[in-house]
C-alpha cells in the first residue's frame, strides 16, 4: 500500500483535478452524479465523502446546505480543498486513507461518496475494504455511492480514437486480454480498470440492496470535442438523452466512469 501511496501522491501533486471536471464534456460526470445524489439526500442530511480530492463534490453540496465531512490521502489536494471552501461552509477536511475509517463511528451518515478510492486500488481484498468501511459508517437504509473508472470507454477514447494508448502494445504486456480485451492495472498504472462483472462480483460480498449502475460519463470523453462544441441549447438536450440513457443496460459499459448506488 505505501507504494500504490506514493505512485498516487505524486500524480495528484501534479494533476489539475479541478480542470479535468471543468470543461463541457467533464462537466457530464459531475452533473449525473449530483442528479443522483439530489435522488436521495434530504434536508438534514449528513454527507461523508472518502477520497474528496479537491472538494467539488463536498463544496457543491455543503454550499446547498448539507453538513459535509471529507476525507482525502493527498496533502495537496487538502490545501486546495481548503482554498476553495467558502465563509459560511459546514464542512470539514482531514487527511485520511479509505482502508481506514476507524476515526468515524459506525452508522453515522446519510450519503456517503466513494468517488476516487477504488480508482487506485488493485486487488479485491482492499476494495472490499473500502467499501466495508464506506457501508460501515453509513447509517441503516443510507445510500452509498461508488464510482470506478470502466476499461471499455477508455480503451476507446485513448486507445482506438487518440492513440494515446498503444493498444498492440497494452496486449504484448498483458496489461489488455488477447481474447477478451479486459484490463489488468498495475499501481504504476495509477487507474484500476475494470468492468461491470468486476463491479457485481466486488458487490457480492455485502448485503445490500442496488439502486442503480450508471454510465456517468458515457460517450462524454469519447465525444469530448463535439460536446464542448455545443451552445447551451444542444447541450441541455445531449444531458437529457445522457440522463434518459444512462442506465439501459446496452449501453452502461460504453463509458469512462461509472457508478455504482446501493443502500445499507
């Protein structure tokens, strides 16, 4: 784990996270998420988000009111964090790691996000034991939120449509199955890559009760230039059809970014 740490430390040390969610096309992923997310929460409700980066998520939501507790590995990413909170936001920040959630009590949230963690985490035994502590810590019927970053539309946009991956090359590694295509990432990958199977077999494990497999991106980086593009009309209605499609089952593997909902 303190390798898999320090390969992630010194990404996030140098990555513009809040960049990557500000462009029209990244926007995508952060609106369905909070779509969902408004599903569920209510007034009153106390939010727990593990992995917060930078806060987008923790901000959008302390901001419309909700009391809001975060926890994130990098110390940069607190810094910023910190810089964007506004006089008047009930939240707070500590560094922390989502293995370990043992400074908060069981059964204390409403919402709990789980938007980064299991992005870097390599084998079933530790994101298990992320989501162990994420369900852990949320109350009786609260809703969990879990997000991965999907083989399929990444092999896609940076392999087949940009050639920043070299996909003959993924396969001669063994990093892409010669039959099946699916991925297999290593901590000096930075990013796990999986599949909805990855996804229903990691589930399997826990009682709990699915509410919804999103694609929350979908084609959104696939299509990024066509989509940035847009005025805001078209836009509107492409984020319509994306809300509307989202979760058919033909198309949730097509995406970058997908997330899993469930209740305790």
């Amino acid at each position: 784990m303190a390798e898999e740490n320090r390969y992630i430390i010194d990404f996030y040390n140098h990555y513009d996270e809040d960049g990557r969610l500000a462009p029209r096309h990244g926007t995508v992923e952060f609106l369905t998420t909070m779509h969902y997310i408004e599903k569920y929460i209510r007034p009153g409700s106390r939010v727990l988000e593990i992995g917060a980066g930078t806060g987008r998520y923790s901000h959008a939501l302390a901001r419309r009111g909700y009391a809001v507790d975060a926890v994130e590995l990098v110390a940069h990413n607190i810094e910023v964090f910190r810089q964007n909170t506004l006089a008047g936001e009930e939240v707070t920040v500590v560094q922390g790691n989502a293995l370990d959630l043992s400074a908060f009590p069981d059964g204390r949230y409403d919402i709990t996000l789980l938007l980064g963690p299991l992005y870097h985490l390599y084998s079933e035994e530790d994101k298990r034991r992320a989501l162990g502590e994420a369900i852990r810590v949320t109350r009786a019927g609260g809703v969990v939120f879990a997000a991965y970053v999907i083989s399929d539309g990444c092999l896609l946009d940076e392999g087949f449509l940009r050639g920043n991956v070299n996909v003959a090359e993924y396969v001669e590694k063994g990093l892409l199955d010669p039959r099946t295509f699916a991925a297999r990432s290593e901590p000096k990958d930075l990013f796990e890559l999986v599949r909805r199977e990855d996804v229903d077999r990691l589930m399997s494990a826990f009682p709990v009760t699915r509410l919804h497999y999103v694609a929350s991106d979908g084609c959104a980086l696939l299509l990024r230039e066509a989509i940035d593009a847009m005025d805001d009309s078209l836009f509107r209605l492409y984020l319509d059809y994306h809300l509307a499609t989202c979760e058919r089952e033909d198309l949730v593997g097509v995406t970058s970014h997908a997330l899993d909902i469930f209740r305790k």
